[in-house]
C-alpha cells in the first residue's frame, strides 16, 4: 500500500502541469483545451441517450474523471469499457482484466483486455452513442489505437455512433521508424504506420476509416470533437500518467526509443520505479558505472527480466530530450551501442516480456533490422531502406490532419 501511495504520489507531482510551445512573440499564448474539456461542443449529442464510454484514469475533464462529470451534468452512463491497465489504470502490463462494478460509481465495467477485446452485440444492445477518451502517446505498439479500431468495428456492426474525445499526442512531433510491414502484424502493431506516426487518436480514426484498415474495410459512424489551440509540435506533459509504466514526461518522451528494447535481452527500466528511462543487464558489469536491480513491483511489472539481479548500463533519466524533437527522429544509437558493448552477443536478440516471447522484428516492422545491428550498418544505410514507405506514409497522413 505504501509503494503504490509513494508511486502515486510521484505520478500527480511528475504530471501536474500541461506546458504549452513558447511562444516567440507578444501575443499570449491560448490554453489547449482537450476534446473532453469542451463539453459545450458534444453534450447535445448525448443528453436523453443511454451512454457507453471506453476510458481509464487519463480520461479526465480538469482535476475529475469524465464519468464523474458527465454523470453529474446527468448523463446516462450505462456501462464503461475498460483497455490495457484497466479503467483505473492499476494493471501491469499485458495482465488480463476480468469485468467488475466500479467502486465510484457503481457502473458495470467490462473488460477489453480479458476474454474478449471489443464489444459485444449484448454489449451494445442497450446503449445508444460510445464515448471514446483515452490518452495516447503516439507510438505504434502502444494499444490505445488498437483499442480504439476494434471499438469503431463494434459500433460499425452494431450501427452506433462514436464519439470520440480528442486529445494532444506528447510526440506530435515525431513522425519516424518502419512502417510497419504487415507480415510482422501482432498485438503491438495492428496498421501500416511507422514506429512513431505524429497522430492524435481523433486523427488515427479518420485514418483508418479513410484507408480501409477496419475488418472488411468498413467504416464506422465517428464524430471527433478535436483540441483547442494545439499544434503537433507543441510540447505537452500529460496531466495523468498514461499507464503505470510511463509513470513521468521523461518515460513519455523516450518512448519511442526505448521501446524496441522489449524485443531484446535488456531491461529498459521495468521493475523499477523509472521505467523506460534506464537500459542495462547483468553482463555489462565492469562495462558501464551505472547501475539498477529490477524487482517485482504490483501494478507495474511483476517479473521483470533480471529481477533481482544488478543490472550496468546507460541511465538516461537526465538526458535532454530536447535533443530528440531537435532531431526529429527516434534515436536507434543506443541499441547500437550496448549491441557492441554487450560480450554475450548470441544472446541480445533474445527477450521475455510479461511472460511472453517477443522479438525485435515486432518492435521495429521489419524483418531486416536484426541483422543489419549485427553487420554494423550505418544508420543513413538503415533508414535509406525504410525511407521509401516512410515519406509515401507521410504524404497519405496530411489528408486526414486536424491540427498545424
């Protein structure tokens, strides 16, 4: 109880604030306002209807979750799908949820992480419009995007409307790695977007609809209320931790590099309360000074690879992520530089994550990366070959762009 408190703690003081871009000139800056937050633009879509809202904890209009607002303005909220981490966000990574009752509300919750991953017809029978409010960051394998297609199949078999509450992308910025190629479809990677794909979810949707990705092509009956005064290349810090994992700005914003560390032998911070800011194993002992133990940690990872083991390696808790956006691009240097670092190199493509096999071909898209780490290839020679399907993505993606 005191770990969970302490972390809680650390997630409210590490997301407090929602920082806008700097502004250069004289005039002052206009305050994001989220698609939730402007509750004047969708309550007549909703008021007198039985409602049905896919959220978690990030679901918030100002301090107070949308299911409590929407229900003290009195609106109907019959039932509340909950995604990965559950609809209070206390779930590990990958673990699977059963249904419950909320303890807030009362309001039935059903699970989309268990035993089925999108609405039923039974589900749906009794509502009348789906609210969709959750909060992504951008990335290809992160599931909230997936979440969300198979929640607009549902309303699209079952003739019901979505609506769906926009929200900033804290890596709006970045529009880089692999496109996906299909053959490396999986969990983490469902559409043909590169690694990280500079989409709002509201963006993300009317991509999918206008590009056929939905089961059979169909098209689902959507309306996105979008963000006041944003642009993709504004900074933004979250207000709530999107996941129990991407518990600080640091974690969000490394993201995006850090993750294709899943699909290999090295821990990346999970079993440790800084996650996805620190890369290290056992075997760089005498290799790299800095150093972490991985433990078992309820709501975050609890078998973590190298639990309770001294893990070496790189700590980038303080490094400059500015140096990223500057960039422009996902940094690949440091799986480049502990492959080369590492001395049981037959092993670094190995990897356990959430108890489950995975491997660097699912993270990155492509079934060539690999192999050209091993050859040492220079990264120009590396992103030349993904450059192609990268810029014919970046064309497609201006048509469905709702923000500068």
């Amino acid at each position: 109880m005191k770990s969970t408190l302490l972390l809680t703690l650390s997630m409210l003081l590490c997301f407090c604030t929602t920082k806008l871009a700097a502004n250069q000139t004289e005039e002052p800056v206009q305050e994001i306002k989220t698609g939730a937050e402007q509750t004047d633009l969708y309550l007549h879509l909703i008021e007198g209807k039985r409602v049905a809202i896919l959220a978690n904890q990030t679901s918030i209009i100002g301090k107070t979750h949308l299911v409590d607002s929407l229900q003290k303005l009195g609106i109907n909220i019959v039932k509340v799908f909950g995604p990965e981490h559950g609809f209070r966000g206390n779930a590990s990574a990958g673990a699977k949820i059963s249904d419950a009752i909320d303890e807030q509300t009362g309001i039935p919750i059903i699970s989309l992480y268990g035993k089925k991953n999108k609405p039923s017809a039974a589900d749906l029978a009794d509502v009348d419009i789906l609210i969709y409010d959750l909060q992504d960051v951008g990335v290809r394998f992160y599931t909230n995007i997936n979440a969300l297609a198979r929640l607009m199949e549902a309303c699209e078999a079952n003739s019901k409307p979505l609506l769906i509450l926009d929200r900033p992308n804290p890596n709006g910025y970045l529009i880089d790695g692999p496109v996906l190629d299909m053959k490396y479809k999986s969990g983490i990677g469902m559409f043909p977007i590169p690694m990280s794909h500079g989409l709002t979810v509201g963006e993300f949707a009317m991509m999918a609809n206008g590009e056929g990705w939905l089961t059979n092509q169909v098209k689902a009956d959507i309306q996105v209320i979008p963000v006041a005064n944003y642009a993709h290349d504004m900074p933004y810090v979250l207000p709530v931790a999107p996941s129990p994992n991407l518990n600080t700005p640091q974690s969000v914003l490394l993201y995006p590099s850090l993750c294709m560390f899943e699909g290999v032998y090295i821990n990346h911070g999970r079993g440790t309360y800084f996650p996805f800011t620190v890369l290290g194993s056992p075997a760089y002992k005498g290799i790299y000074d800095f150093s972490f133990k991985p433990t078992g940690i309820k709501g975050m990872a609890e078998t973590p690879i190298f639990m309770d083991e001294v893990c070496y390696g790189i700590d980038l808790r303080e490094y400059d992520t500015e140096l990223l956006r500057k960039s422009g691009q996902i940094n690949f240097e440091w799986i480049r530089e502990l492959y080369k670092a590492s001395p049981e190199k037959e092993k670094f493509f190995e990897s356990k994550f959430s108890n489950q096999m995975n491997n660097i071909e699912i993270q990155i898209g492509r079934g060539d990366f690999r192999q050209q780490i091993i050859d040492d290839v220079p990264m120009e020679v590396i992103r030349a070959g993904w450059e192609p399907e990268l810029s014919a993505y970046k064309e497609m993606r201006l048509k469905y762009l709702l923000y500068p």
